[in-house]
C-alpha cells in the first residue's frame, strides 16, 4: 500500500492541498496558476451574484458540486461563512479533505444525477462538471440543481462553448462545431470512463433551453460570461424565481 503523503503548503495558496489534487500541477512550484483559477471563479461567481440582484452577504446556504479538493472551495468560503457551505463530489477522499481542511459540510454525490437530495441552497457553483456531461446527463443534473435552488437563488454554471483549436480534440473541431451549430451541444466519451463522462461543448442557448424545461420554467438565465472563467469556461448565471 502506498503511504499517504502529507498535504501541500504552498505560498500562493489559501490553505492546504491535498497530494492527489490534480488540479495543481507539479510545474505550478508555488501555486500561483491554482490560486488564480481559484480567485477566476470567486469573481465570476460575485458577477453572477451581481447579475441576480444577490451578493455573497445574504447567502445563507451555498453548493460546490464537484468541489473536488476545494479549489474554489477554499476561497468561498472567505467570502461565506464555512458552515453555510456544502462541498458535494463523488470522490469521498475530497469531500472528507474538505471538510476537514476549511470547516464545510461534506456531500457525497452518486453516480445518477437526477433525484440527488442536494439540500436548499442560495448559490449553487457549479465549475466544469458540464463540461463532461451528455445531453442526457445534463438534463438530469440540471433538474436536481432546480430542486435545490430556493426562490431567488443562483446556480452558476460553466461551460465549454466553442470548438476546440488546440489540444488533444483540436483535429476534430469541424465535427464538433457542425454538433454545436446543429444540435446544441457535442460528446465524446473518454476511453473507459466512469459514468459515461468524456469532453463536451454546449451551446449557452442550448443549457437556457434544458434549464428552462428541467424546472418547468422557473429557472432563467441572467448572465452569460464568455470566457469568464480563467479565460477559458463560459460562465452562465440562472436565477431561480419565486
């Protein structure tokens, strides 16, 4: 068995990472690109709170879903207090880290997305979990975050909205953009990979579209960011209404 490593501490980042965190990469030595990402998020989510007439002051109960090991995470919950925060991901190695680490309640998801019991929430963050989906799955996801929205309340969702340009899928940008252009959206499985997930690309018209008819028209769109996430994720803001 391998021995557990003990967490990273890192300069440029608010507390500590977990050795199995992919989403710090070796070659980022003192954690500025995590941070920023990190920090990317915070500020889209504030726009999207904004957009929604709600700011960061009157969340009373906020999702992170997939929180992963708490990159955003850990910012969040500077701007609201711990225990209002719910990190929900499939991984228990990361839910329990975040909530051992920052304070959090921890959620575990499962593998079916509709019907998950999320809990009420103000804010819902939602970062690249989307960007992983098919339609299918989408619209499930997008149900449950409708159950879980209270009136007024804001889920923040990112995207992948244009066809690649570099990159492992680059040589088949044509293809995905004729499925985005046709259809809405594009999915190309991983080779064996859990619960269907691969690489996906919506359309910002297309999430309104299954958002609208996964809550029955209560959920709409207030704000569409392109690239508003780290210059690389389109970030849309819905609001629940009452």
């Amino acid at each position: 068995m391998r021995r557990p490593q003990p967490p990273l501490s890192l300069s440029a980042v608010t507390g500590a990472i977990h050795p199995d965190d992919d989403m710090h990469h070796r070659e980022d030595v003192d954690g500025t690109h995590y941070a920023r990402v990190g920090r990317s998020a915070i500020d889209a989510i504030e726009r999207a709170l904004g957009a929604a007439g709600r700011s960061f002051a009157d969340v009373e109960s906020c999702l992170d879903m997939p929180c992963g090991y708490g990159r955003v995470l850990r910012l969040l919950a500077q701007e609201i207090a711990p225990e209002r925060i719910t990190a929900c991901d499939i991984n228990r190695q990361a839910i329990r880290f975040c909530a051992q680490q920052f304070g959090v309640a921890a959620l575990r998801s499962t593998p079916r997305l509709d019907g998950m019991r999320l809990g009420r929430h103000d804010l819902i963050w939602c970062g690249s979990l989307v960007t992983h989906l098919d339609e299918r799955r989408v619209a499930e996801l997008l149900g449950s975050f409708a159950e879980a929205l209270r009136p007024g309340g804001v889920a923040v969702v990112t995207i992948h909205a244009e066809p690649p340009t570099a990159g492992e899928f680059a040589p088949r940008h044509d293809e995905i953009e004729r499925a985005l252009r046709e259809h809405g959206h594009c999915h190309i499985a991983y080779d064996g990979a859990l619960f269907d997930y691969g690489h996906a690309w919506h359309t910002p018209e297309h999430i309104s579209r299954a958002f609208a008819a996964a809550s029955d028209g209560r959920v709409r769109l207030v704000d569409h960011h392109p690239r508003g996430w780290d210059v690389h994720q389109d970030v849309l803001a819905y609001r629940r209404e009452p």
